[in-house]
C-alpha cells in the first residue's frame, strides 16, 4: 500500500513538471509571432524587451470561434443563410429593459457628480453613456475572460481578418508597454473587445481616458475612466451637444416607408408640415424643428417609426446595427420614464437569413441597392422591399412578407 502511495505521489510530481504537449499550431504560430508580428510591433515602437516578455511561450486559442486555419489557409466559417431571421422585435423585452433600468437609475446617482463633469466636457448625455456601458458589460458586471493578447494573436494567425487583427494585436503590446495596465488585467472578449466599454485596442489608445486621476486608462476596473471613455469616443465621432438620438412618431400612410434612410434626411419641420407627429403628443422642441433628421423604420411599417437625428449615427459608429443604436437610444429614454415604445410590434411572417438573401439578390436584379446581400435586413433593404411594392401596386410596407 505505502508503494502505491509513493508512486502516485511522484506521477502526481511528474505532471507538474512535465510540459504540457504541443498543439498542432503552435511551432507554427511561433514562427508566425518571430517572423510577421516582431517585426512590425517593432517598426510601430514595441520594444523589444516588450515583445519576448508578452509573446513568449504563446500559443493560439484554437477554441475561438470563427477561426480558419493556420495564416488564414483553410475554410471559413460557412454563415448559416437557414437559420431563423430575427425580427427586431426580438431585441426589446420589457424584460430585459426592466433589468436594467433600476440599476442604471442607482449607478446615475452613484455617479452624478462624475457624469456631471463628463456631459459638460464631451457634450454627450449621461443617460446615453450609461446605456451603452449597460449594453456592452451590464454596467461591468459580465464576464470578460479572456487574454486579450492572445486571442488578438490568434485571430491575427488563424482568422478572416488577420492584418486588422495583427493591428490590434501591436496596439495592445503598445498599451502594455506604457506600464499602466498589466497583462493579467488586460481581459477581452473572444472578439478582442476590452474592459467595460468593450473597445478594441486601437479604439483604446484613441478614445479612453483617464478621468479618475490616478495617472491609468483604466478601462477595466475603474467606473469614472469607462464612463468618460465612452463619451470621448461619442464625442470624436461626432456627437452633437444638445440633440437627442431620436423621435417615436407617427407616420402617416401619406409618407412612404421608402423614403427611410440618412441619406433622406430632411429638416424636421418638413415631416411636421407631412403630419408626422410625436406618439407623445408633444411638440418637437424648437431646436429640432430647425435640424435634419430622418425617417427610420426597424421593422418596416410592423414596427414602431421613428425620427432620428445625426446622434443616431454616432450610436451606430459604436456598433453597425439599427437595432443596437434604438436599444441604447430606447434604454436612456427609459431611465426617466420606463415605458415601452407606444407603437407595438407587429407579428410578421417567419423567415429565414436564406430568405431573405434570396429576395435581396431578386431585388438587385431588379436594379435595387440593398445594401448587399447578406440576409440581413438594413434600411437598404427595407426601402428597396417598398419600393418594388409599390412598382406592383400594392401600399408599401418595407418588409418581407
């Protein structure tokens, strides 16, 4: 029995010291990081000392999703065009705003005299910064897991997208060598999205900031720092102080659907002068009424229609998606009043991605822009559905089915 024990005891001793086996890519990932990521970390300013102390003994997270093969030889992912279409409706649960609403109504409280100082600053609402920490970490409170050097250097070796990822890639070594923020802390996405305000390393060393004081941009750990940061990033793209995203309103059968998009916009005292009207009954606010906006319908005429502004956009340079920029534009409404739109979903048709691709590939043949034919539904879309609806004779309501 005491033989027994011993020598378990030194298998147990044995491995731990015995190195782990290699994985299929990892001499070639090595070669990949001497040979191509080096190199030009250190033509960018990456010290080598940096270099040999972050990329050393790496080896690729081959359990990321989206991964091709080894520099990008192999077969990507196939987009799955049968998978069910998710209409918008799906987005906006009273569930999930409810959620969310109480917490970001203390977390203003919390931080009134930072957010104070922040909207006077970069000019951008408190209530819109707050919804898009809720969006991107649920006020930090999600799980940020992974290394974010090696996933960015996994995805620059074995991705779809690998000179944007080596990119990201060197400009995180370039934040880890400032000294200010250690790799252990430096958590990611599986997408490379760092911190609270999920920004990506170039995003990083651009639009975050120190607004603590504590001499770090620390996106990570610290609530004043993340709520600054987003704001800057709103702020440099262009962020217009004193506007809102956007209007719920009433649009009359008057007003076709087709005419959805920024490239429409008009001033708002035009649509008024068509019979567009707040679903509040309000007015638009005199400084609206003088600015352009546009006609956005998620859903077509299934859905609630909206007046947005330039603010939108910004939204949407956070993240391409309509749906994103009304969830975080809906939730900052909600913080004062939580109530839901006014105008309900409608049920629609079930689809699917292949559908859906099917048409927009009919309607380019039929000289329509849609934006391309990706399965999704953008306002390219949805304008060019109306559009060859009404060349049929039917009322335009600018969705499949």
């Amino acid at each position: 029995m005491l033989f027994v024990k011993l020598l378990a005891r030194l298998c147990a001793v044995v491995a731990i010291i015995q190195p782990a086996l290699a994985g299929p890519h990892d001499a070639e990932f090595k070669r990949f990081l001497d040979r191509d990521v080096a190199p030009a970390a250190q033509a960018a300013g990456v010290s080598a000392a940096v270099l040999s102390r972050e990329l050393s003994g790496l080896t690729p997270d081959t359990s990321l999703p989206g991964l091709v093969g080894p520099y990008g030889k192999g077969t990507p992912p196939k987009v799955n065009f049968q998978a069910e279409f998710r209409a918008p409706a799906g987005y906006f649960r009273g569930s999930q705003f409810n959620a969310l609403v109480g917490p970001g109504r203390r977390l203003m409280q919390k931080h009134a005299a930072a957010l104070a100082r922040i909207e006077q600053k970069y000019g951008v609402p408190r209530r819109i910064i707050l919804a898009i920490w809720a969006r991107e970490s649920a006020y930090g409170g999600a799980k940020i897991p992974h290394d974010a050097i090696r996933v960015l250097a996994t995805r620059a070796f074995m991705g779809q997208r690998r000179a944007f990822f080596q990119d990201e890639l060197i400009a995180a070594l370039k934040i880890l060598q400032s000294g200010k923020i250690t790799r252990s802390h430096m958590k990611s996405s599986w997408g490379g999205a760092m911190g609270q305000p999920q920004f990506l390393p170039s995003s990083f060393l651009k639009y975050a900031v120190d607004f603590d004081g504590d001499g770090r941009r620390d996106i990570w750990r610290s609530e004043p720092d993340t709520l600054a940061s987003i704001a800057n990033y709103l702020s440099k793209h262009g962020w217009v102080k004193g506007r809102d995203w956007g209007y719920e309103v009433r649009l009359p059968d008057s007003v076709s659907c087709t005419r959805e998009g920024p490239d429409n916009r008009q001033p708002v005292s035009a649509f008024v002068a068509e019979g567009v009207t707040r679903v509040s009954g309000r007015p638009f606010p005199g400084l609206e009424l003088r600015q352009p906006g546009n006609i956005l319908l998620p859903a077509g005429r299934y859905g609630p229609a909206f007046i947005a502004t330039e603010n939108f956009y910004v939204l949407k340079e956070y993240n391409e998606s309509d749906v994103y920029a009304l969830f975080v534009g809906h939730l900052a409404d909600r913080y004062g009043s939580n109530k839901s739109f006014v105008q309900p979903w409608l049920p629609t048709k079930q689809t699917t991605r292949g559908a859906v691709r099917t048409l927009q590939k009919r309607l380019e043949d039929k000289g329509h822009d849609v934006g391309g034919a990706d399965g999704l539904i953008g306002f390219k879309t949805r304008r060019s559905i109306g559009k060859d609806q009404e060349a049929g004779g039917f009322f335009a309501t600018c969705w499949v089915g």
